[in-house]
C-alpha cells in the first residue's frame, strides 16, 4: 500500500538520486511522515500580511512609524480585543506602548505612583494583543521569532490561557515573578517588538528609499535588520548604487540632491562623506557669487541652519550642480548610443549675453555667474574641479556603511518582482505607443518587456560588482547613471530630466518633462493584463503595483486604475511631495481576507507620538475582499511547500517500497 496513489514506481526510480538525498534530512518514514503532518497544517493557516510601501524618500520618521503601527493594523486589533472594556485613552496608551516601549515606559514611570500595578495590568494586556497577531502563525514560526533571553516565558503565557482554573495561579505567577525580579521593562519590550513583528509577515518597498528626505540611511539600518523584506529599485536608489559603484556622475547629483532639500545628515552622518574639499571650492569660487537659484528649500530641511551655514549650502549646491552637468557631459560623448546629446546644455549659453539658446529660441536666465566655466571649452573640468571630485570619489567608495547598505539593495532588491500573483515595479515598462513593448538598444541588442528588466539587473549587478575594468564593466557604469535620467530607462521613463532648466531658466515651457508612453496607457485594462502575462503573472487576481509619480489626491487623482488592474502607490511619503498629493502616502495591505489601500495623513513627529499618543491617521479603502479566506497553499510559498509535501510522500514511497533503507 503506498502512501500517495498517484506516485508510480517508475517516478521513484526517476527521482531515486534526489530521494536518498533528502533522506539525510528525512531519514525515516516516521520523520518523513511528521514533516508531511507539519507541511500540510502550515498550508491551511490564513496568508501573513504583506505590506507595500514606495517613494519613503529619506523620511525615516513616518517610515518607521508605519511599520510600528503596522499601517494602523495594531491600533484596530487594540479596539477589536478590548473594545468597551477599556476607554479610548487607555487603548491609545497601550498603542503607543506598543508603537514605542522603551520611551513610553519612561514616560510612565515619571508619571506613575505605583508601577508594580500597572505592570501587572500592562503585562496582561500586551499578552492579549500577542496572542492575536500570533494566532496565524504555527508555534515554530512564533518560537523562532522570538528573543532568546525570553523564549520559555513567552511561549507559556501566549499558548496557555489564565481563563483556565487550573492554569489561572500559573500564569499569575509568572507575570508577578517577571515584575519582582525587574525583568518587567525588559518583558515588555521585547513583547511589543513582537507584535510588531508579527502583524506584518513581509514588507515590500516598492523603489525610491533616498533622496530629498533626511533619514534614508536610518531607513537602510531598519532594513538590514528587518525580518522579511523585499526591494523594487527605483531611480534614486539606483542613483545611490551608482555613487558607491563609483560613477562620479551619480556621486554628483545625490550631493546635488542633498544641498538641494538642505539635508546633509545621510551623507555626513550616515556615510561619513567628507564635504569639507567641496565646501572649501565653493567658498572660494562663489564668494561674491548671490548663487540665490541654489537656495535650499529649507522647509524640508533635516536641521535649522544659520544664516551663514545656509550660505555654505547655497554655494556648495551651486558647485556640485555644475560639475555635475559637466561629468554627464563625459558620459553622453562616450555614449552617444544612449541619445542624449540634448542633454548637453552648457554649450547652448551666450556666456557674452548672458542668454540661453535653444531650438534657434532666446531664453532669459537666471543665473549668469559660471566662474569655473571655459566658454570656449565648456565642459573641461578645472584642476580644482578634478581635485574635488577625485576626493569625493575616494571617500564615497570607501564608506564602509554606504557599502553595508548598497549590499543589502542588492540582495534584496531587483528591478522588480513577482509575488502571488502581483507585478511590482518601480516605474514603467518601456512601451510604445500603439502599446507594444518598445525595443531598447543596450550594446547593440534589442530587448524589450521583462526581458529588459532581465537585463538591466544583470548591468546593474556588473557595474557594483564586476572587478575587472573591461568594457562590459565601464559601459554597465556609465548605464547605470542613464538609468537616473535615460529616455528609454524603466526606472525613469521621460524624455529628459530638467535639472538644468529648472535652475536657469525663467521659461517654464522648458522645465516640462514629457511621460513615456507607458503612462499615457496604463490606465487600460487591457494594456495591464498583457504587462502581467508578459512578466507571467497568473492567479485570480492579479495587480501591478507601482509608485514613482506621485498621485495627485488633492486634484482628484485615484492611485487604483485600469479597473483595479494597476495600483499607484505614491502619495507622498516625502513631505517635498505632500503639497502636491495632498496627503502623505499610501500602504496597501494584502492580508488574508483581501486588498486594502491605506491612506495616510502627514505624521508630526516621534516625540508628539510618544508624549500624546499622536498616531497617524489613516483611512483605509477594500480594494478587494476575499469570500473566502487566502491560506497559505494559495500563496506562492504554498506552492513551494506542496512540492515539497510531494517530495516528501515520493521519499515515503520508496521507503515502504524498500528502494531506500531507512535509518534510525
């Protein structure tokens, strides 16, 4: 009698190799038959949640309270467990605690008379929340999630019940002995950071961690440590992996960036890079130079700055801007299949005049004063130019920290991904517009659709990782700078990147930049369904989701489109961005009973969430709702696990077929 009808003999004799090999694992049918009993209850536990964020952009703050409140999952399992036993002011005071531990606990015990009370109160409460959000989860996963120092304790206060007569004075006892042993504070927080843990199963950042925001390094050591997480590279995090790689284009424009939002904290603090070589030229250079087009948008400041040190910022932006244009310049004369040659927009300048001229049009400048500019020669680095970016160059490739984190982009992150039955992507597919995919030339060959996302991981990949100087590595580096502004990039997907013309020109006609043809079709059911089949997407309900441009809320924009098809999930993490969106961001949540969209109000501060239990607000829209419960055998995982379950029952086969000898 086998254990599985549907296996032949001749498929045991097919996979004998591979049987007897996991038999080291397996080597009985009782272990076999116990991991076939383990694999198939795991298969019918609900999905864990998955949570989608895009475009953080550097703010550290809402990024981190998000995940802390889980897209406000926490505070609604508060209100389901407790509703009317608690008010609404205790059940905030437990969020926060949650959300917050250590600070929240220091808050409380200037504020509390007798903590041993509320410590015993406290403790059962969290219990209660940890309970829930670890109750679709198998024992084993919960245990290995746990911290060691209170594995035991935990496991028996979240799997017996106080209800019970005869486990009531146990538990009594442990949650009484954690407290007159001091262990309490400690208990607590390690039993919030699992709630925290466990009500969001996996986290997917759709594209855009840097940049604009002052914290997108904070952001990368929350990454590094966090337990399941996947990245969408967009183009500013591939700006950053060119910096590291050591393209000096890339190093240029993330300072440029960062003189730009006047936020120097990830460069300074978070990577060590030295500014001082460039702050020393620009003073130098620029020192009766007003620079007042270079002014940093100091609302979106990561620090208040003095008068004179936003002086220094104004003029070190005003430096790196035009070296900038000057490196780019290098790359799109080495690269002239990358098309670019109307990026090169110094030599268009009546230096005499003090005019732009572009297209045989005239254009009034703002800013003439180009003092480390050869007319005649317009794109030449000065020797303290070339001085300049060869220290930068040294000091970001040697960033120990920038390395540790450009590790991680790569090894969790891709140009995209396929996940049950989602399509996530930073940007766009390159399509043209009668809506086929649109051929893009990389070394003479043509790729197109996911064949050239393929691709560009591939050149992204060589470009950081590629030793050897040769042509393949030399052109995967300067790409990889395309990749920021190219045309034809995924991750970008205009026709150029206004930099210089939102710096220097009063005409605004020339600051547009024109979508690529993706964006004027995406809204279409049918163009969203051949994107999926063509990445094979298959399942009930299939989705792209993407960020990149911001959803425009405020004027009426809707981040779902193409009939529920293509959801866009930038709202405007950025506060740079949240004048526009009129809101600040969106999560989508996809849990087992469906698709939610969380909208979120700007997040004030850390501190106001600490002290006044000050919680994002947050609206959430049901995309879609499932009849029935998503379990884990509808997942991708689930899938992983049935081969597995089959593998398995085959090993047993050919135990009791005596094709394999057991062991004990």
């Amino acid at each position: 009698m086998t254990a599985q009808s549907n296996i032949t003999p001749e498929s045991i004799v097919g996979d004998l190799r591979y049987l007897q090999l996991l038999s080291r694992s397996f080597p009985n049918i009782a272990d076999a038959s116990t991991e076939i009993i383990n694999l198939e209850a795991i298969l019918n536990l609900p999905k864990g949640t998955e949570h989608f964020l895009t475009d953080i952009h550097g703010e550290y703050e809402a990024f981190q309270h998000v995940l802390k409140n889980a897209s406000g999952a926490v505070k609604r399992k508060v209100n389901e467990i407790f509703g009317n036993t608690l008010r609404e002011s205790e059940k905030k005071e437990l969020c926060t605690l949650i959300y917050y531990p250590e600070e929240k606990l220091q808050l409380v015990k200037e504020q509390e008379s007798d903590m041993d009370d509320w410590y015993m109160i406290t403790l059962n409460q969290v219990v209660k929340v940890c309970q829930n959000v670890s109750s679709k989860y198998t024992r084993s996963k919960v245990r290995k999630s746990l911290p060691k120092e209170f594995s035991y304790i935990i496991q028996e206060l979240l799997h017996e019940s106080s209800v019970e007569p005869n486990k009531h004075a146990y538990i009594n006892v442990i949650v009484s002995t954690i407290i007159s042993t001091k262990r309490a504070d400690a208990f607590i927080i390690a039993m919030c950071k699992l709630i925290q843990r466990l009500t969001i199963d996996s986290l997917h950042i759709v594209g855009d961690i840097y940049d604009r925001g002052p914290g997108a390094h904070i952001i990368m050591d929350t990454l590094c440590n966090y337990h399941n997480f996947d990245i969408q590279w967009g183009n500013h995090d591939i700006l950053w992996m060119g910096a590291a790689a050591g393209n000096t284009s890339c190093m240029a424009n993330v300072i440029r960036m960062s003189m730009r939002y006047g936020n120097l904290a990830t460069l300074e603090d978070g990577y060590g890079i030295n500014l001082l070589p460039l702050a020393t030229f620009a003073m130098d250079m620029y020192a009766d130079d007003p620079c007042t087009v270079f002014t940093p948008k100091t609302n979106f400041a990561d620090a208040a700055y003095n008068e004179k040190t936003l002086r220094l910022i104004t003029q070190m932006h005003k430096a790196i801007a035009i070296i900038q244009f000057k490196l780019e310049a290098e790359i799109i004369n080495r690269r002239p299949e990358f098309g670019m040659e109307n990026r090169k927009l110094l030599e268009k300048i009546d230096f005499e005049r003090g005019i732009f001229v572009y297209e045989g049009k005239e254009y009034e400048m703002l800013d003439t004063s180009f003092p480390t500019v050869d007319p005649k020669d317009p794109y030449r680095l000065s020797e303290e130019e070339k001085e300049l970016v060869e220290k930068l160059h040294n000091s970001f490739v040697n960033s120990e920290k920038l390395k540790k984190h450009m590790r991680c982009l790569f090894t969790y992150g891709g140009m995209y991904l396929v996940c049950n039955s989602n399509l996530l992507y930073h940007a766009s597919v390159p399509m043209n517009e009668d809506g086929s995919f649109k051929q893009v030339k990389i070394r003479g060959k043509k790729y197109s659709g996911k064949k050239l996302l393929d691709k560009i991981d591939q050149l992204v990949r060589c470009a950081y990782y590629e030793e050897e100087d040769d042509d393949e590595k030399l052109f995967a580096m300067d790409y990889i700078w395309y990749l920021w502004c190219g045309p034809d990039s995924p991750s970008f997907d205009k026709d150029k990147m206004a930099t210089f013309e939102r710096y220097f020109i009063a005409d605004k006609a020339l600051h547009k930049e024109k979508k690529g043809a993706y964006y004027n079709l995406h809204d279409s059911e049918e163009i969203c369904e051949k994107i999926l089949e063509e990445f094979k997407v298959t399942g009930l309900h299939t989705h792209i989701i993407n960020g990149h441009v911001p959803v425009k809320t405020i004027k009426g924009e809707q981040p779902i489109k193409a009939g529920g098809k293509l959801l866009v999930i930038d709202g405007g993490f950025s506060k740079a961005y949240q004048p526009e969106t009129g809101i600040a961001g969106y999560t989508l949540v996809y849990h087992s009973h469906g698709l939610q969209l969380v909208q979120h109000d700007p997040f004030e501060s850390r501190q106001k969430a600490i002290r006044e239990g000050l919680d994002i607000k947050s609206t959430t829209f049901v995309i879609e709702f499932n009849s029935q419960r998503m379990m884990v055998k509808d997942t991708d995982r689930g899938k992983e696990l049935m081969a597995q379950v089959q593998d398995l029952k085959k090993l047993l086969v050919a135990y009791q077929m005596g094709l394999i000898k057991e062991r004990s």
